[in-house]
C-alpha cells in the first residue's frame, strides 16, 4: 500500500524526521488559507498522486508550456493560480502512462533555500532478508539513471537485525553523502528516524528524494515516498486509515476485496492461475507463443466457486481482454471445484471470449467431465504448452 506524500511526511515526522511546514488541501480555498500558517515568503504546491516525476509532469488539460505538478510560489495569488490549475486535473508523469492520474489534492509547504541534494532510502534486501539503505550524493534525479550513468555514487549496506541501527550506520551514511562535523550528525539522525519508521510500521520502501541541505546548515526531507506492506496492514490501523482507494486501479481495487492477487497488464489475454510462481510461468509462456498477458491474477490455494467467479468477472471488466487462459493446478484447490466457477462465471457474465482450460491435479477427471458437459465453448488442454498455444491461435482467429 502507497500513501501520499503529505501523509509520509506527517508519519516519517512522528519518527523524529526533519519536515518542513506543510497543509494538505482539498480545494482551492484550503490552498490559499494555509499561505497563512506557513512561514513563507517562499511557498511550494505540490499535486498529490501516487506517481513520482510530478515536476516534469504535463496536465492534459492544459497547454504544452503549463507548469508541472510542483511550483513555487511568492504569494497568495501565485498559490491560487496554481491550485486552480492542479485540482481536478489530470497530471501525465513518467510513471503514470498515456492516461495520467487525476489531481484531487494538494500540498502547499514551506519553501526552501536549497543548497545541495541527496538521495536517501531503505529498501528490502530479499537477497539477505535485511533492511538496506541506498545512499547518493546525487539527490533530485531519478536513481535509475543515476545507477546506469554514474553508478560508483551510489552506496548501499545493509543492516543486522540482531543488533539493529547502530552508530556505525549513521557514520556510513554521512560518509557517503561526503558530510562531516554537525551535518554528519544530522545525517546519521535522520538515518536513524527512518530506520526506527521502517519498522515501526512494517514499511517495503521509504524513499527521501531530496534529502536536502538547506540555508542555515540544516538537512530536510523535501519529498518522502512510503510504502507499506500489505500483509502487516492488520497490524497498523493508523497506516491502513491512509489508504487513497482513488489512486489505485479500480480492478484491483476489487480483487483485493475478494483476496485475489491481480495486476493490469497491457495484454490482451486474461489469465486466472493459482499460485504466484505458476501464474509467472503462465505469462511468459503467453509471450513466447507470440501474445501478451491482459494480467497476472493468483486466485491462491485456496478458492472457491465464489472467488473464482469473481475472478472472471474482474478479468472481463478489460476492454482490451480477446481471450482468457486459466490454468489451475489442483492441490488443496479442488479441479472440480474450479470447473464449477468456471462454469458458473462463463454463463453469468455470458462469455464472449474464448476460453482456454487446463485443469491438473486433485479431482481433474471429475473437473474436465464437468467442463465437457457444460455446453460452453470451452477448449480444453492437456498442459501448459498446449493451452498457451490453443488460446494465442483462438484469439488470432479473431483477427
């Protein structure tokens, strides 16, 4: 789960982290008014969308030479103007693709005199199962080229857990953005703040892009990515309050009500599979045949006739689905159980698509009998190879 910049920033700051003033606004009136309990003479409006690259953004509503989603601003009209200009509009970043996202609110701080910037962020090492920082001197920029172009500036370690933060680390961070005395300090605190975030809410990610040096000697984080993870949820209330169910992709919106794993691809066939490692296997065996997925969707271990109705449902909702593959797998997860959703999902949305079925495991004579006598056009297949192959040739047959 992402949660806002705004919000990161209030979280992070609960933590001991240095963030400058901000007032989060839902409208224009709310923009202008926080002018008033900020420090000022300097302003920054922020678009608030769980999207990075805001600043280089475009809104399709406006012109090409439009300011982006982040702007200065030395006044109250200079707020309001770019309030007017953001809200309700959609913003098109490197990340959000063609369609961009819609800006629903804001985020009016203080400014800042900003003499140097640097990237600072803890990650999930899956290779040693630790908390990692990711250090740079080259703050501002996107990391990724900054790895490609110039990667001896970007420093990483990890931390033990047995032992935890310890002085050494925040030594080792202020070493690598070239720091020393009092800002060597400061650096090594706010390495310790968003260690003691991290895990004080089960956080995957905690980006700082820039951690500033700003006018008077003093580090700030300007703008903080968070992300959460979704399993721990259960076990942070307060963090799972932030949610922003307008941000996320209304499919899996739904599919996470129903406990089904699903991410939107750009594809045109469906895939329903059981188990994240075979549902992998499907898509690339999809692509290789000469097609693209629609979707990763892991119906899990454990679905019934209801979720895997759902299932379909969720998959058809894309305009852009020709055809769908389902290739389930039957360990605790029933064949015939399977068969039944399927069934019951293709007869209730009225299946218009091609439908490809390979069915192994517990109960697949019973499944594959179920399917035969449906009296749906149903393909069945005899393993993974020939339902990959089956529903890319049904799908070209449609041209």
């Amino acid at each position: 789960m992402n949660i806002h910049e705004y919000q990161a920033k209030e979280l992070l700051a609960k933590f001991g982290a240095p963030v400058p003033a901000g007032i989060a606004a839902l409208t224009v009136e709310e923009a202008v008014a926080a002018v008033d309990t900020l420090p000022g003479p300097l302003y920054v409006v922020k678009a608030q969308i769980h999207a990075g690259g805001r600043g280089k953004g475009k809104f399709k509503e406006l012109g090409p030479d439009a300011k982006g989603g982040v702007r200065l601003a030395k006044s109250k009209e200079e707020v309001e103007a770019a309030a007017r200009d953001m809200l309700g509009n959609t913003l098109v970043t490197i990340q959000t693709g063609p369609e961009g996202k819609q800006v629903n609110r804001l985020y009016v701080t203080d400014g800042a005199d900003i003499l140097k910037e640097f990237y600072l962020a803890l990650l999930v090492d899956r290779g040693t199962s630790r908390i990692s920082f990711v250090v740079s001197t080259e703050g501002g920029m996107d990391i990724e080229e900054v790895a490609h172009n110039t990667p001896e500036k970007i420093h990483s370690f990890s931390v033990d857990p047995a032992s935890g933060f310890q002085p050494h680390h925040g030594r080792a961070v202020a070493a690598a953005l070239n720091l020393s005395g009092d800002l060597a300090k400061q650096a090594a605190k706010v390495a310790s703040s968003l260690f003691d975030a991290f895990l004080g809410t089960d956080a995957e990610q905690i980006e700082i892009n820039p951690l500033a040096l700003c006018e008077g000697d003093k580090l700030y984080v300007l703008d903080a990515k968070v992300g959460f993870d979704g399993n721990a949820l259960f076990r942070h209330p307060d963090v799972l309050a932030l949610r922003d169910e307008t941000e996320e992709d209304p499919a899996e919106l739904e599919a996470s009500k129903y406990d089904l794993a699903y991410i939107k691809l750009d594809g045109d066939i469906g895939c329903m599979v059981n188990g994240a490692g075979l549902a992998m296997a499907t898509m690339d065996i999809i692509k290789l045949n000469g097609m693209f997925p629609a979707n990763f969707l892991d119906v899990g271990g454990g679905a019934n006739k209801e979720k895997v109705t759902n299932a379909f449902k969720i998959i058809l909702r894309d305009p852009n689905v020709k055809g769908i593959l389902v290739n389930i797998f039957g360990g605790i997860m029933k064949c015939d159980i399977i068969a039944e959703g399927i069934i019951a999902a293709a007869k209730e949305v009225n299946l218009s698509v091609p439908l490809v079925v390979r069915l192994e495991g517990t109960n697949v004579n019973e499944g594959k009998e179920l399917l035969a006598n449906s009296g749906l056009a149903i393909v069945p297949a005899d393993d993974l190879g020939d339902a990959a192959r089956k529903i890319v040739a049904e799908v070209k047959k449609l041209g």
